[in-house]
C-alpha cells in the first residue's frame, strides 16, 4: 500500500493547491477536503464553484464524476450487505477507488467473510490518512504560492489524466469528444448550463453508438 | 462568491459523496435499474469530466485561445504526450505543471 498511497498524496496535494488557487478560502477549502473526500469531484466542482454555477449544477456534475463509486457499491454490498445499515453508509462514504481495487483483489469471491471489515477498515484508513494529510499540506502551501503561477490549472492536469485512463474503446472517445465540442460551443449559456449540455450530449451520443454496435460481449455492471 | 453559496455547496457535494458511494449498498432492499441507465453510466463520468475541462483549457473569458503564447496550450500537449507514454496519472500532472510554471515564470505567459 506504500507506492500507491504516494500517488494518492501527490494527488490530494495537487487538489488541496488548486482548490486554494482557484479563489476558493483556507477554510472553504478545508472544509472541503474533510467533508467531501472525493479529488475528482472536488477538482470539477472547482470551475463551478468559481462561475457561481446553480447548486444544482455543481451537484449534478458532481455526481455524474462520482459514477464509478455507484458501480463500486454494487459490489460492495454482495461482501457488506448483512451488516446494520449505518455500518453500510459509514463504510460506503470511506470506500474510495484504491479500497476496491485491493479488495477485489483480495477476496475474489463475492461472499462475506469475517476478515474482511479488519481488511477494509485497514485501508480505508490509511488512503484518509495519506489524502488528507497531503491535501491539508497543499492548502497551506498554496497560501503562499503566487497567484499568477497559475497552478490552480494542475487540477485540470489531474482530471485530464482521469480522463485519458477512462477513455477505453473508441465508443467513449466519440462520446468525449461531443461532449468536449458541446460544453465549449454552448459556453454562452447562462449558469454553466453548458456542463449539462455536455454530459447531456456525451451520454446520448453513447448511448446511441452502444444501439448502433453493440459490444461482442456485453459487459455486465 | 458569497459565503453561504460555498458552504451549502460544499455540503451538498458531501451529501453527493455519501449518496454516490453507499448507492446500491445503503438501501435495505436491492435497487433495480433499468438496463439504459446502467449503460449510461458508462459514458456519464467521461462526458462530465471533459465537459469541465474542455472550456477550462480552450477558453479564456469565453472565447476561444487567440494567442499561442498561452501556457496552457504546452501544458496539455506535454501532458496528453506523458500519458499515451507512460500511462501515469501522476507523471502526467507532474510534466504538464512543470510545463506551465516554466512558461508562467520564465516567460511571463
């Protein structure tokens, strides 16, 4: 867990600067990185916040970015499932991409185990701990960064980097690409509205390429 | 950016996260989908992160780049050029960053 948990501070380091850099204040920020614990979310949510975008938007985004994690929690449930709820929420809201790659590495099989909560609990922690100290460093650093070095744009650095590590078959990039051309040509939109214009476009253009070719083997979620 | 705006914001992405991560596990009883949703789910994330993005690199104060010497032009190249290499997330926001505090600092652009 050591080697991955660098890349998640130099991550939680790059969100932590760009959320300060992007005018955002220490608190704000703070509060940010303790409450929502989620870098991708975090850094998309950036643009918004800063346009003033309707709460609505900023959420909707949000949650679209977060997608994966509701796939992940399917998962999730087949080992968690007989747990008291509160445990589930609890232990969903820690459940972080890093958590699932090793545990499903782990335990191949999707049945509960009593080694498991120790597994997860050990993880999941470590992953916070490596996050949140990296993103605290960062807010602070960034304080003293000048402005005009622009590196609140690192965070769109990070999120294109995700984006390149979604991008699979050439389906998605068509996908990628409407929604790119639909979010910039409806920039005159009010209220960011052109966000949802490019997810609206993305998946609809998905969508139909997935009912035009469908895949050999279809994937089950 | 009003105070209030970013706090109820910050607070309703928290929410989001809790929704999104604890989706199918928090319910008592087993979600159904409908199977479009479940295929939308696909290309959601990645339309939303370049919906985001796109604007935030070709844009400035909405409208298009009007001058090369704009730093973020090399920093996405440099970037885009390190991930089909390596396939690193790390080094890809490494060389783009380095990429533009070069041409921010030593160039003024």
């Amino acid at each position: 867990m050591v080697a991955p948990s660098l890349g998640i501070a130099a991550w939680g380091l790059v969100t932590g600067v760009a959320m300060v850099k992007s005018g955002m204040s220490v608190a704000a920020a703070l509060a940010m990185t303790l409450l929502v614990y989620a870098g991708s979310a975090q850094l998309a949510a950036l643009p918004l916040v800063v346009a003033g975008a309707p709460l609505w938007v900023l959420w909707a985004t949000a949650f679209c970015v977060n997608l994966r994690f509701v796939i992940y929690s399917a998962h999730w449930r087949k080992y968690f499932g007989t747990l008291p709820r509160w445990q589930r929420i609890v232990l969903g809201y820690f459940a972080v991409d890093l958590s699932y790659v090793y545990f499903a590495r782990r335990f191949p099989e999707p049945r509960p185990a009593p080694e498991q909560l120790p597994y997860f609990c050990g993880g999941a922690l470590w992953n916070w701990v490596s996050w949140q100290g990296a993103s605290l460093v960062g807010i602070v650093l960034a304080d003293r960064i000048p402005t005009q070095w622009g590196l609140g744009f690192a965070g769109v650095l990070a999120l294109l980097g995700v984006t390149y590590s979604l991008l699979s078959d050439r389906k998605s990039w068509i996908a990628a690409a409407v929604a790119a051309c639909a979010a910039v040509a409806a920039f005159g939109l009010p209220l960011k509205l052109n966000i949802v214009a490019g997810i609206a476009a993305g998946v609809a253009v998905g969508l139909l390429l997935d009912r035009k070719f469908p895949d050999a083997a279809p994937e089950r979620v | 950016m009003p105070q209030w705006y970013v706090g109820v914001g910050i607070a309703g992405l928290a929410v989001v996260t809790v929704l999104a991560r604890g989706f199918f596990l928090a319910p008592d009883r087993e979600i159904e989908l409908p199977a479009w949703a479940l295929q939308g789910l696909r290309y959601a994330p990645i339309a939303a992160l370049v919906a985001v993005i796109a604007p935030e690199i070709v844009l400035t104060n909405g409208t298009l780049l009007a001058t090369w010497a704009d730093a973020r032009i090399y920093a996405v190249l440099v970037a885009t050029a390190y991930f089909w290499w390596r396939r690193g997330i790390l080094g890809t926001i490494l060389s783009g960053t380095a990429v533009l505090l070069a041409l921010k600092i030593g160039l003024g652009w």
